[in-house]
C-alpha cells in the first residue's frame, strides 16, 4: 500500500522537475532574445537623442546664420540692420548669449574690423584680435580680384565656420535673382562685406552643451546617466564632457556618435519664415532647393572681357566663372553648381559628440541586465526545484512519522494491554474467590501494585514527552546529587536486575558536585537509561554506571554489554517513535520513545547525550550536564536555586 501511494508522488515530482528544466530552457531563449531586442530599442533611443542634440545646437548655430546674412543694398544703415538682427536674436533665441561679439569687415588690404557694441548702438572700429588673424588673413584675399591666364576674374570666400574661436563668417549675398512677368532677372550686387559672430566658448561648454544634455539625456525617465563629451577632431581636445573621467578621443569607439557645430542647409526651409519678417534677401527663384535663396554665400564674379566660355575653378570654397552677357540658363547652372559646393562647405560638422552607457557600453549594459534577469529567473527555478523537493521529504516524512505513529499507538496499546489485562486477572480471581490463602492474596496484591506502576510511568512518559514538544512543560532547576540518585534507582529496579542475572559495577568520583536540574526530570532520564540497558544488555549480564566531573561538567555514563547498536541507526535512535529493526525482529517490548524524552529532557537542563555502540559489544550513553555552580545554558523556563549544595 505504501509502494502505491509513494509511486504518484514521485512520478508527479519528476514531472514537475522536468516542468522546471523545460522553463529554464525556455526562459534562457527569451532572455536572449529580449536582451536583442532592448539593445536594438536602446541604440535607437540613444541616436534618436544625440540626433537631437545635435539638431538643437547646430539649429541656433544656423539661426544665427541666417539672421544676421544682411541684405547688400538697403536703405538702412549698416549699423541700424546689425542692431535690429541683434535685438531679434537676444529676444527669440533660446541661448541668447551664446554670441559673444559681432564683427563687421570689408575685404582689402587693410580688412578694416568694427565691432558692434550693443551699449551704444554703433559699429567701432577695433583692432584684430590675436584669436582672429587667421580670418583676418583669409578675408584680406577674399578682398582681392586677380585674373587668371584666361581672363576670367577669381574671388576666393573664407570658410564659414571657424570651430577653434569659435566664430561664423558670413558673406553679404551678391547674386540677386528676381521673377518678374515669369522672367528671372539677374543682378550682380557691387561690394563684397562680411558680418562676423563670434561665439562664446565658455557659455558653450559651461551652460548650452550642460542643458543641451539635461533636456535629451537625463531628462527621460529611463534612469539611465549617460557619459557626454563634445570633442574637437581638428585639435583633438575636449570642449566639453558630463563627468571629469570621460575624456575620449575623437576615434574612441561609443555607443552613440554624432557631428555638430555646422550650418544646416537643409533646416533653411523651417527657420527662414521667422527670419525673413526682417531681411529681405529670401527671394523665390530658380536656385531654392529648399524653398530658400542660394545666393546668399556664392561668389559670382564676370570675366572683363566679352569672351563666351563657362568655366569653373576648384580651389576655393565657393568661386564661379562666369561670361559676360552669358544666358540666365548658364549663370543659374554655374550658380547651382556653386551652391553645391557651399551646401559642403556649410554643412561640414567641427565637432564631434560621443555619448556611452554609464555602465561602459550599451552591450555591457544589456549584457548586465541579462546576467541578472538570468540569476534571478534562476534562483527563482531554483526555488521551485528545491520545494519540490522539500514537498517529496515531507511528504516521505509525514508518511514516516504516520507509520511511526501507528506503530507507537500499536506499542502503547500492547503495553497498556499486558499490565491491564494482568490487573483484570488477578481482580478477578479475587472477586471470584478462587484465592483465598492469604500468601496468594498478598502476592495477587504485590503483583496489581506493581503493574499498576507500571502503567502510571508509562502515561507519565507519554504526558512528559507530549509537555515538552507543545512547550508547555517547565522545569525547575534546582541543585540535584547525582550519585544517590543513581543508586536509588538501580535499587528500585533490583528486582528485573536479579530476574536477569546483571552485575551492576558503579564508578563515581568522590566529591561529585550537584548539578542544577529537576530532579524529578533527571530521574526519569536516567531510569530510560538503566531500563534500557537491563533490557538490551541482559546477554551481557553487566552494566557499567560511572559519574565524574569534567571540568565544569558533569558527566554520566550508562553502559552495557548487549545486542548494540549499528552506526547506521546512531543518528535515528533519538528520533520519536523510532525502534530499530533488529530490535523489533528481537520482539523485545517498547515505544520508541524513551530515548528521545531523555534527550529532550537533558537539552532542555544545557546538556547533551552521545552515544557509543558497536552491534555485539554493547553500548554506553553518555550524558553531560553542567554542575551547580554553573548557569545552564538550555531552555529552562524557570530556575529556582535554593541552596548551595546536597549531601552526596
């Protein structure tokens, strides 16, 4: 019955084992291919950001391109036309200071500079500073005319940005193009000047690029950090970087990589609305690929003579050739050939953004949480396992302890059987009469009392045994002499002793000191163990009793020469209800449960019980509990120590 009932059991936990592996499999694909899919959602996310970083600095950079390209003919003064774009800007800009000074420059020779100062309203002359020669030098050719072998004239435009000021030069537009009656007009604008704006490098780094970074990246709510450096590849230096450790090179591999600080032409079409309430050089025309004017850097210069050739020259950024009296088509076709050449020469980015994982790379990252998803989920199955496996011992267990169980209601029964069924008998040959010689009446007595004895110990041990699990059983601890208290008991138990022929060898040390317990406890352990040793040991016809002290220690040793005990069920013979199989196949008479009162009883007075068999020789418990003068260190629940010492 029980093969069955266990079979199900088993077959269901391996199942749910297999259940378990199966999961584990499963779960490790998924994680995988979760981890792909956030890495792939990650570097999106993080593009898309640094995408708009980038659109949002380089947007003013190109805003302010825009504003302040001044018209080349206008009835207003130089100074009136820079002070309106000014104020436009200080007014609409989202980072109004990031231009630092505005320049105005004439080509020539001497390239006279004037600065706009915004206090007083007027263009000063001022002097070139040091930073600025390279765009002195620049400007100073772009001032001059020079024929080439074939006649044609060559003006040459400085670049439009200058990333190690860092500043914008722009050209005043010199190609006008109008649409009249469905007829383009070309007109060539006199004069070539140059506005130039001169960026503020430490605002740059110290405030634009911070909140640049806060707005994209630590603002989203994903929890991320992100590491953010701004590098220069031309000088290869740091302009600015979110932590002072994350100072990479321009090549250094990140998890996102981005050009900025250049004119995006093809933004023209989406700033130029706001821009054109206050410029009129945004005109329709045939050059507008993106709905704005190209003329507004190109370089357009006539040959002096009237020859008919069409020609470029490469060299310079924006430079075109182009014949005198030359049909439109032509003009617009060198024209957009130029603008070509300038959309490169705007749109050529200076610096570099890198932006890494805080945790070093996004694969690391990804890589991270996949380890932990991966030991979570793990532990997880882990603990399934493991309660599946707990729930199988327990269940074998409960199955145990149940057998175990009716075994002991079987060995209680039996023993409860025999002194009662010998009580019945001799009351009633008694009540019948049948004895009636006072001897016999006397012996029938003695023989009532002593089963009735019996029977009391044994419900005793039981309700001790039942107290002491429920925990409702205290002891009072109190100083207790061991060795009268021995010999009482061998004496009390002098008769089963002479029914089986046992020699009874005592060994206690003189001056053996008390130790603290209940007496009545104490008894009771130390009668299992007598009682068990007369009962297992009668082959061997002795019993050993020897008390001594050990250190602060009492140490008390029954033994006898019996049938023994096998190492294999040493570590069970404490267990309730328990009774090794050759002693049921000796059918000699027990519970199963006076070896695990005792040792309930000893560790509740601080001590311990060990035990020491070999299967033929005997067996010897050893029970150690600490002398009276010592605090016990068991689960007492009340200690009551009234006086210093006993009579041994």
């Amino acid at each position: 019955m029980r093969g069955r009932m266990r079979l199900p059991m088993v077959a269901v936990a391996v199942a749910l084992l297999g259940l378990i592996a199966l999961l584990a499999t499963l779960q490790y694909r998924w994680l995988g291919r979760i981890s792909d899919a956030e890495r792939e959602h990650m570097r999106a996310t993080l593009n898309l950001r640094a995408s708009g970083f980038t659109q949002d600095f380089d947007g003013e950079l190109t805003r302010a391109y825009l504003l302040f390209q001044l018209e080349p003919q206008a009835a207003a003064s130089l100074e009136s036309r820079i002070q309106l774009r000014y104020d436009r800007w200080q007014a609409t800009a989202k980072y109004p200071r990031l231009i630092k000074d505005i320049y105005s420059v004439v080509p020539g020779a001497t390239a006279q500079l004037r600065r706009f100062n915004p206090a007083t309203r007027i263009l000063e002359p001022a002097v070139w500073p040091a930073d600025m020669e390279p765009i002195r030098a620049q400007v100073s050719t772009s001032g001059q005319e020079r024929a080439d072998g074939s006649g044609f004239v060559v003006r040459m435009l400085p670049p439009p940005i200058w990333d190690n000021l860092p500043a914008l030069v722009i050209p005043m537009p010199l190609i006008q193009l109008n649409q009249q009656a469905g007829r383009t007009q070309f007109q060539m604008m006199p004069g070539l000047s140059y506005v130039i704006v001169l960026l503020d490098r430490t605002y740059i780094a110290g405030e634009m690029l911070p909140a640049l970074a806060q707005q994209h990246f630590r603002q989203t709510g994903d929890g991320f950090d992100y590491q953010l450096a701004v590098v220069s590849p031309s000088s290869s230096s740091v302009v600015y970087h979110s932590t002072p450790d994350f100072s990479p090179r321009p090549d250094t591999e990140a998890d996102a990589t981005m050009d900025l600080f250049q004119v995006r032409m093809q933004d023209f079409g989406s700033i130029v609305s706001e821009v054109r309430r206050f410029t009129s050089t945004f005109m329709a025309g045939p050059l507008q690929g993106t709905g704005t004017s190209t003329t507004i850097s190109e370089q357009i210069v006539l040959p002096p003579d009237g020859g008919r050739a069409l020609r470029m020259r490469e060299g310079g950024p924006v430079s075109i050739f182009v014949q005198q009296n030359a049909p439109l088509s032509s003009v617009a076709a060198a024209s957009s050939t130029a603008a070509a050449r300038l959309t490169s020469t705007l749109t050529t980015a200076r610096w570099r953004l890198l932006v890494t994982h805080p945790s070093g790379s996004l694969e690391a990252a990804v890589n991270a949480a996949r380890r932990r998803n991966l030991i979570i989920s793990s532990s997880i199955l882990s603990v399934l396992g493991a309660s599946v496996a707990l729930l199988v011992l327990s269940t074998r267990r409960a199955q145990e302890l149940a057998r175990q169980q009716m075994e002991f209601v079987a060995a209680v029964s039996h023993e409860l059987r025999t002194p009662l069924a010998v009580i019945r008998s001799a009351a009633e040959n008694l009540a019948d009469g049948v004895i009636k010689d006072e001897q016999q009446i006397r012996k029938y007595g003695d023989l009532v009392r002593n089963e009735g004895r019996r029977l009391t110990e044994m419900v005793e041990q039981i309700l001790e045994f039942a107290g002491i699990e429920s925990g409702q059983r205290a002891f009072v601890l109190r100083p207790v002499a061991l060795a009268p208290m021995l010999r009482d008991i061998v004496h009390s138990s002098g008769a089963l002793i002479r029914a089986a022929g046992i020699e009874v060898e005592y060994e206690i040390d003189d001056g053996l000191p008390p130790v603290l317990g209940e007496e009545s406890a104490l008894r009771r352990v130390f009668e299992n163990l007598i009682a068990n040793a007369i009962k297992y040991g009668e082959s061997g016809a002795w019993i050993g009793i020897r008390a001594r002290r050990a250190g602060r220690e009492v140490l008390v040793s029954i033994a006898d020469r019996g049938i023994g005990i096998s190492s294999a069920e040493q570590s069970r013979i404490f267990e309730p209800f328990y009774r090794a199989p050759d002693v049921i196949a000796a059918r000699i008479q027990g519970a199963g449960l006076g070896l695990s009162l005792v040792q309930r009883i000893v560790e509740a007075h601080g001590g311990r019980i060990t035990v020491r068999s070999d299967p033929g020789k005997g067996s010897e418990f050893t029970v150690t509990l600490p002398a009276a003068t010592e605090q016990p260190i068991g689960r007492a629940a009340m200690t009551e120590a009234q006086g210093h010492g006993s009579q041994v």
